[in-house]
C-alpha cells in the first residue's frame, strides 16, 4: 500500500468520525439557545478545551515553530501575557456576561449605549473574524498542498465542507465536544513529531541544545525597549496581555463559550485553565522549531524553504512514516476545524443576534435561517482564503487583523464595565478613531503588532471618557441654566 494511500485513509477515517460525532451530538435542538449556546450546559472543562481548541489553528501549528526556527524562544514573553490577560478577563469580565441573560457579547453595549453601539460593535467583530480566520484557512490549505496531492483551492473545500456540514447539524455543541477532541488530536500529533525529531537528531537533545545555544535559540527574555520588535518582555507582556481581553474578553467566538457554561464560577474557571494549557502549548510548538532548526542544521534541506511556514511541513511529508505522518495531517486538519467551526458558529450567532428584527422567525424557521447564515459565513471564510496569498507571514497577517480591530472594541467594554453614560454617536465616534489610529500605526510606522491592540484601546476608551465628562458637563449646565429664573 502507497504512503499516499495510508494517508488518506487515516484522514478519511478522521473525517468520518468528526461528522458522526457532530451529528450525534446535533440531536434534540429545539430553538437558537440549544443552536448558539449549547443550551447553557457546558461543563466548564469542555468550554476551557474549547476556548484552547477555538485558538489554536494552523497558524499556530506552523506558525509559531516557524517563530523559533528563524528566531528564538522569545514568543513565551506573549503567551506569558496570555495568561495575564485571561485572569483579568475572568475577574474584570465576565461577570458582566452573567448579571441578565444576554446570547451575545454585544448585547451588554446594548444595555450601556444602546443598539446602535451594540451593532456596529458586532459589525467589527464581523469583518474582522471573517478576515482573520480566512487567513487561517488559507495557512491550513497552503500546508494540505505540501502534505498531500492537492490544489489550493480542493484543500480550501475540503476542509471548509467537512466542517460546516457538523456545525450546521450540531451547533455550539457539537463545536464545544469536536473542539476538546481536535485538541488532544492535534496536540498528540505535535507531541509525536517532536518525538520523531529527537529520536532523528544525532546525539538527541543533548547535541541539539548545544547547536541551539550556539545559534542563540535558547533565549527567552528580552528586555529591549525598541517598539518595532513584537517579542520584547514589555510588548510581549502588555501587548499579549491586552489582546486575550480583548479577544477572550470582547470576542463573539470565545465569549461563546462562556455564555455556554452553566454560571459565572464555571465560565471564570474555563477562562483561567485555558490560559495554562495554551501556555504550555506555546511551550511545545516552539520547542517543535528549535528542534528543526538544529534538525535542518544536521541534514540540510534537498532544496531551501520558500518560506518558515513551510519548514514544519516538511518535515511531516519527508521525514515521518506514511502511518504516522497521516496522524499529524489529521492533526493540521483537526487544527483548522477547531478554529473555522467556531468561526462559522460565532458569525452566524452575531448576525443572528444582533442584526435581527424585533420580530423574526422562531423555532424552525429561525434555526433553519440561522443554519443559512452558518453556510454563507463558511462561503465568505473561502473567499478570504483564496485572496491571501499576498498577505506575508500566516501568522503575524492574522495577529495584525485582530489587533488593530479588537483593540477599540475593548475600549468601548471597558467604558461599559466602569459604569460610564455615553451617548452611541460619541462612542462609535470614538471607536472609529481608535481603529484609524491602530491602521496608522500599522501603515505608516514601525510600531510592532504587539502593541495596536493596547494603542486602539487606550485611544478609544481615553476619547470616550473625554467626550462623556463633556457631554456630561453640557448636561448639568443645561439644566441649571433651564432652573434659573
């Protein structure tokens, strides 16, 4: 039996079970709660494997290796702000997701400035998730075509139609349990190709840490102040920090997840568990890059790589058993599924939710309207896809969406959270500066990714807060000119 042949069996077979699974699970769905929010029943640990699941696509599976092979270990100054972040989220913010019964994130904007607030909020997640997330796609197709015998384009489709067809008939619930399993699929298969690395290495880690030493890939720490290097201590810290509130904290897609679980305890414990496990996740993959880097350095490449983001592909297609190799294709594939079906699940929710009428369709009707909206958000994730191949490093492309985007919607949360009145214009007003000034930035200086996220937010809540205290003081003046006789 060709190695082709085994490959695509044991990726077939992971496709069969995924859809079986998502259909089993896709049982007794009655009405958009069940659809959207997993009727609120979400063990706290399933929605903490999800979140991780949710995160971790392929741009993390070959992007952040590819971090280490062409630099060091100084990434982990991000994930360490990851961690940070998720506390604060857990303590700051999600309590407010549980003082009514809201289905979005955007509905507590709602309740402090109103619709309008509320939709052109979900209007930025919208954009900005489709774009993102396209990009995820695209990274997971262009890793398909090094592993296996396809087009861009069928990699695209497939991947796309496996998982819309189980989060179309199995909802947030089918997503949450597919989540939990993809990750230990994709995390086992990244733990396997780090075995076969140091089982390869002559003389195994210990002459590998000398070669990585050597070439200064052992370092963590740097304290530099220069603002146009991303992996720095404070802009890893700060920057890392700031963007998991604003992604875990603001985001549809991971806010999903905690309106999913059964209360504020629950959802408070998913948050801080994933940060950990996402920790030490990052811990993995970029010992994954060093350890092709001393690889490559010991077998050099037949032919050099076009890029970093190629280099962990590679290594599966040359270098792993056909058996063993179709485990870690699955995992790239379990990898991209995670994250696009909770994409497909989250877009859809925020169209639904917060761009509905007053009156719409119930039962039936909205769950097949909202199945509609699933399959149209998983077209324009293809779309995106097919488009992005001009848009440099997977990786940093997809953290630079989110940053310039997330960063002003967390400004307007944090106004929310503190209490602040503000009127919807001022606030909308506020964010569209915010975002100008983060898309400046990223156009016009050197300012690293790290720190649009905390820049846009700063501007926008800094704004709001100015404009309030004068519309504020305008009020109280009216009113006391009006009481003057």
């Amino acid at each position: 039996m060709s190695a082709a042949v085994i490959e695509w069996s044991v990726v077939l077979t992971y496709f069969a079970l995924t859809l079986w699974l998502g259909s089993r699970l896709g049982r007794d769905q009655r009405d958009l709660e069940d659809y959207f929010l997993a009727g609120r029943r979400t063990p706290w640990f399933a929605a903490s494997l999800s979140i991780v699941g949710t995160e971790t696509s392929t741009l993390t599976f070959v992007g952040v290796p590819a971090i280490a092979f062409t630099g060091d270990l100084g990434f982990l100054q991000v994930a360490a702000g990851y961690v940070l972040g998720r506390f604060l989220v857990a303590w700051w913010l999600v309590p407010a997701y549980f003082e009514g019964t809201i289905s979005t994130a955007y509905e507590l904007l709602a309740h402090r400035f109103g619709d309008p607030v509320r939709r052109f909020s979900s209007l930025v997640f919208l954009v900005s998730r489709v774009l993102a997330d396209g990009v995820r796609l695209f990274a997971t197709a262009l890793v398909l075509q090094a592993l296996l015998p396809m087009s861009l384009w069928l990699a695209i489709l497939l991947v796309t139609g496996v998982t819309l067809s189980y989060t179309m008939r199995g909802g947030l619930r089918a997503v949450i349990w597919n989540d939990a399993v993809q990750l230990v699929v994709y995390a086992g298969g990244a733990g396997l190709a780090a075995w076969f690395l140091l089982r390869d290495l002559p003389g195994g880690w210990p002459a590998a840490s000398g070669i990585l030493a050597a070439a200064g890939k052992l370092r963590v720490f740097d304290f530099g102040w220069d603002w146009s290097r991303p992996y720095t201590f404070y802009a890893g810290l700060v920057g890392g920090a700031v963007l998991t509130m604003a992604t875990h904290g603001t985001d549809q897609m991971f806010v999903q997840r905690i309106l999913a679980c059964r209360s504020a305890r629950d959802a408070r414990k998913a948050v801080v568990a994933s940060g950990l496990i996402v920790f030490a996740q990052m811990v993995l993959f970029l010992f994954i890059g060093s350890l092709l880097f001393a690889f490559y350095e010991a077998f050099p490449p037949a032919s050099p790589f076009a890029s970093a983001d190629q280099v962990f592909a590679r290594f599966i297609a040359t270098e792993m058993p056909p058996g063993l190799g179709g485990l870690v294709i699955a995992a790239v594939f379990a990898a991209a599924m995670s994250t696009l079906s909770s994409s497909m699940s989250s877009l859809a929710s925020a169209s639904t939710f917060d761009f509905r009428r007053a009156r719409g369709p119930s039962g039936d009707g909205a769950l097949r309207r909202s199945r509609t909206l699933t399959a149209a958000w998983a077209i324009a994730l293809a779309g995106v896809a097919a488009l992005a191949r001009a848009w440099g490093s997977v990786l940093e492309a997809g953290l630079t969406i989110t940053s310039i985007t997330f960063g002003p919607v967390l400004g307007v949360f944090l106004l929310a959270v503190l209490g602040r009145r503000i009127r919807a214009g001022t606030v909308i007003g506020a964010m569209v500066v915010g975002l100008l000034g983060a898309t400046g930035a990223r156009l016009f200086t050197s300012l690293a990714w790290t720190w649009l996220t905390p820049l846009g937010a700063v501007v926008t809540m800094g704004l709001g807060w100015l404009l309030g205290r004068s519309e504020t003081f305008e009020e109280e003046t009216g009113r006391r000119n009006s009481a003057s006789p």
